[in-house]
C-alpha cells in the first residue's frame, strides 16, 4: 500500500505536468482563455505572459524532481542521485519565488486571491527552505517532515483546476467566487494531507 502511494505520486506528478505543458505551451500558448477570465487589466500583457512561462516551466522541474527526492527506495538505491535531485527541486521553487510573487498581484479575484497566493508563495519557499537547513545541520527526520510539507504544496495548481472544476463547472458558482475558494483551499488541503503522512508515518 505505502508502495502504491509512491508510485501513483509519480504518476499523478507526469500527468499534471503533460497536463500543464500542452494546455499552456500547446493549446494556447498566448494565454488568450485565461487573460479572458481575468477581472482587471493587465499592466503589461507581455511581461505578465513571460512571468507566467517562467513560473509554469519551474513548476514543472519541481514536480518532476519532487516526488523522485520523497520516495525512500530511490533514496536508498542512490544518495548521489538524491542530493543532485534535491539540489535542482530546491533551486527551482527558490528562482519560482519572484514570477510566483510577480503573478500573484494580477491573479483572479482581485486583492483576496492575491493574499492566497502569497501566503502559498512564502509557504512553499519556507518549507524548502526548512527541509534543505535541516539536511545540511544532518537532522534528517526534519529534513523529511519539511520537505514532505513542500512537496504537497507543488500540488496546490492541480488542487486549485480540481476545486475550481467542482464550484464553477458542478455548484455554478461564479468564476471569481470559485477561483478565490480554490485558491485558499489549495495549501490548506495540501499542508493538512501532508501532515497526515507525516503523523501517520506513512513512508512513501
């Protein structure tokens, strides 16, 4: 069963990030759908449109690299291949912090989706953040209780379509009402899963 976890994190992890890639890179690389759904203009359409690129493109190195550095068998199988792992999902969600903070002003639903946003932003930073201080003072259960915490916060996009699909497209509510649900309820669900790995010792 804690094998199964694992592997469907994995799966799970590939197919948001096909998912991301060609809705995103593919299907409407310009952003017209999403920029059409926002309520305010933006300042600068083409910065906005890098910031995002940027975001999205390490968003995907992170939960590529995330679920590789949490599972124990990979772990153990290479340490080298761990650390050189983690390096890179540290990297990415640290160089993430400022197109992250960036998007976060213009996000759908004004200033309460932004106020989310943030705190996601500064929590999934903190969390690395942690999870890497911990490693290199050797206190290695910390370094996975943080790093647990991160990871799941990767998630906190795929939570926030899935949320979002179930109040806009389910209950009718209105697009704006529903993004700032999901945008709040993304990190809290997250950090509450990954609590309940962490306290129930489940090894992924």
């Amino acid at each position: 069963m804690k094998r199964n976890i694992g592997i469907l994190l994995i799966i799970v992890s590939i197919m948001w990030v096909l998912h991301t890639f060609s809705k995103n890179f593919m299907v409407d690389p310009t952003f017209e759908k999403f920029i059409s759904k926002k309520d305010l203009l933006l300042a600068d359409e083409s910065l906005w449109i890098f910031m995002i690129r940027l975001h999205i493109l390490l968003a995907i190195i992170s939960l590529l690299t995330g679920p590789l550095g949490v599972m124990k068998k990979i772990r153990i199988k290479s340490m080298t291949f761990h650390r050189w792992n983690g390096r890179f999902y540290v990297l990415s969600i640290i160089l993430n912090f400022i197109p992250g903070l960036y998007v976060s002003f213009f996000a759908t639903g004004g200033w309460l989706s932004t106020i989310g946003f943030l705190i996601l932003n500064s929590l999934w930073l903190a969390t690395t953040c942690l999870g890497y201080w911990y490693i290199k003072k050797q206190k290695v259960i910390l370094h996975s209780q943080w790093m647990i915490r991160s990871f799941f916060l990767t998630f906190s996009n795929m939570l926030i379509y899935i949320i979002v699909a179930i109040t806009y497209n389910l209950i009718n509510m209105p697009y704006e009402i529903s993004y700032i649900i999901a945008v709040w309820l993304c990190w809290m669900i997250n950090l509450l899963v990954a609590e309940i790995i962490i306290r129930k010792k489940i090894c992924l």
